[in-house]
C-alpha cells in the first residue's frame, strides 16, 4: 500500500539487491540538485513558518516563497531523498521527513536544512527499544503465577520476531520512511511511519526515543498522519483504520475503536475544541465531536483518496486529495461541496491565502486556485 500517489510506497520489507542499498546510501549522502523546476515537480507537503510557506518534494526538494507563492526559492537541503511531511513548531524552527528514514532540521525558516535522522539509526533505536521491553517481559515471566506464564511467552516471542524484522531492515539500509512530523515548539515533537514506527523527541531532534511501545499497534500497520486538534489533543491516524489519541502531549496514547477498516491517510482539527476530522482511502471521512470516542460518516460525493486538509482563518475546511479533489466545507465539516480541477492530478497538501483563495501543491507542483480549485489566472 502507498501512503499516496506513489509517494511513499511502501511493501518495502522485501530483500533489495546490492545496487538498490548503494542507491538508498546515495541519496542521503547526496546533496538535493538545484533546479528551476522544483516548484513544478511533484510537491507532497506545506506548511507555514510566520508568513513564509515552506513545501517539500521529490528528490529531496524542499522550495520557500515569502509573496504567498508567487515566487520560490529553492533550499539548500542534503540529501535527495523523496520528502513527505513538513511542521513547523515556531516561525523559524523547522522539520521534514522522507523516505530512507530522513529527518531533516532547519533553524532560519526553511532556507537550509540539515541531516538529523536517517533510517539507520531509527532502526537502531526501535531495536534498543525492543530489548528493553525483553529483558522487562523476562523478569516478569519469571515472578509471574504459573497460570499467566503462557500468555506472557506468546507476547515475549512477539517481540523477538518484531526485533528479528528489525534486524533484518538494519543489515537491508534505511529503507523505511517517515510519513509525517508533527513540532510543538523548537523542542517537542514526534514523527511517525511505515511499520508502526513512531519516534520522539523533546530536545529538537537532538537525541530520539523509539516510542512505539506506547502505541498499542501490534501488528505494526503505517502511521500515516499526525496533527494536534483545537484544545489540545494529539492525533495520529493509519493503515486499517488506526486511531490514537493524546491528551498528555504524548506522553500516552489511547487506541480509539475506528469507524473504518481501510487506511486514513490524514486528520485535522475543524477549529472546535475537542473535534476531530479523519479521512482517506475511496474519500472516506469520518467527523468526531468527543476526542474519537464516537464517530459519524461525513457523506462525500467525489469518492476519490483524500490526503490532506486545512481549516482558513474564517473556519473554511478544505480537504484535497487524487483525481484533483478539491472538497469544502463551510459549517464545521459535517457536510462537503465537492470540486473537481480540470487537470485530474493529484493533490497533495492545501494552504488557505487571502480571501478564499487557496495554494495547492502535488503532482503538478504549485497552483493557485480559487475555493473551488480553478487555477487564477
């Protein structure tokens, strides 16, 4: 399964041959290649950092515009690896993530950017993580009544096939991408990932810790989105249908029973305490009112994959997505006037401008549209 338009494919447990892990080292050794057609090459995320807009992309391309996109600067970035999120914890304090594990930093507003992560040492740290959780498993087992020996031998084999996985992916290279990133502030945030991987950090990137085993996500299924919601609340949405929710800053996280087998490709707040929006796979989309504890289906005509969404300032909800889905929303997401763009690619992220009209980026790189999502001219 890809998170979305071939971005961020995943099935990448396979073995790869010799080439393809010298490709995979290349590419996070490699500086991105400047070029002036990065603003029309594929765009998957953008973000905010003051009034800048900040967007990444393939082949490690990560463009700025300080005129609401009407020009765009190419960053000085070091690797070439696909990117798939952008957060922005202060108006200057920045990160991205991508394929090959990439957590990239930036401190001047997206301008330059440097290496903090890749998927080796993510490897490394989940490995760690899952010794921990040996040893801790082994000293209970050992004090534990006979009758709950057994039950606790099924999880302890669990976790070393979960390690073995994991050793296997490390001697492979850095395989596994990030999906999403989400930054409190210059110092706390979280990026989430293919197989369950989730790492946090509260020192901005400097040192991370494999947080996976505060998520009750056994099986491993993507992470693909984290956000955090109007009162509070963390977020992460993913493949089958998860649902994970924090009010603790992420100190913990609550599985929520979800309204949908399929994937969630992304969640956003609707600007009302407390309320939550997921959607995804086939345009489905879910409202919740009560922090995901109960869920109603929000009718969607367009039945196209939807991948990202924004609220404007006005309390406007524009959700985006394949096909060149544009949906809105005027009161509070419980209903969508679905737009279809004359070019059908897709899009990928959506940033709200003056008025009502919108900036887009995906497959067709960087538009501007009115609501509706016809180009301006």
């Amino acid at each position: 399964m890809c998170k979305t338009l071939g971005t961020a494919c995943l099935g990448l447990s396979m073995a790869m041959s010799a080439p393809t892990v010298f490709a995979l080292a290349d590419i996070i050794e490699t500086p991105s290649r400047p070029t002036t057609l990065a603003p029309e090459n594929l765009l998957t995320d953008a973000d905010r950092a003051g009034e800048r807009i900040v967007a990444t992309g393939e082949r490690g391309h990560i463009i700025f515009s300080d005129d609401q996109g009407e020009s765009w600067v190419q960053a000085e970035v070091p690797v070439r690896a696909t990117l798939t999120g952008v957060d922005f914890g202060t108006d200057t304090h920045g990160w991205a993530v991508g394929h090959s594990g990439v957590v990239l930093h930036s401190d001047n507003a997206g301008e330059s950017w440097e290496l903090q992560l890749t998927g080796i040492r993510a490897a490394e740290l989940a490995i760690e993580s899952r010794q921990e959780q040996i040893e801790e498993l082994e000293q209970k087992i050992e004090e534990a009544p006979e009758e709950e020996k057994a039950d606790l031998e099924w999880a302890l084999d669990d976790l070393f096939f979960s390690m073995e996985n994991l050793e296997s992916d490390l001697e492979i290279g850095p395989v596994n991408p990030f999906l999403d990133v989400w930054f409190e502030n210059e110092n706390h945030g979280f990026v989430v990932g293919a197989y369950g991987m989730i790492l946090r950090t509260t020192d901005g990137g400097e040192t991370w810790r494999d947080w996976s085993p505060r998520i009750e996500n056994p099986t491993g299924f993507h992470l693909n989105s984290i956000t955090q919601i109007t009162g509070g609340a963390l977020v992460i949405v993913g493949e089958a249908g998860q649902i994970f929710v924090s009010v603790d800053s992420g100190d913990s996280w609550e599985k929520r029973e979800s309204p949908y087998e399929g994937s969630l490709f992304g969640v956003i707040g609707t600007g009302q305490v407390n309320e939550i929006l997921a959607f995804g796979l086939r345009g489905n989309m879910f409202l919740s009112t009560d922090l995901g504890k109960s869920w109603k289906v929000v009718p969607n005509e367009a039945g196209a994959t939807l991948n990202n969404g924004v609220v404007a300032d006005d309390g406007r909800i524009t959700l985006v997505g394949n096909g060149g889905t544009v949906l809105m929303s005027t009161n509070g997401g419980e209903s969508f006037r679905p737009y279809s763009r004359d070019d059908r690619e897709g899009v990928m992220d959506v940033v709200p401008l003056s008025g009502t009209n919108l900036l887009i980026v995906g497959e067709g790189g960087v538009k501007h549209t009115d609501a509706r999502g016809k180009d301006l001219q």
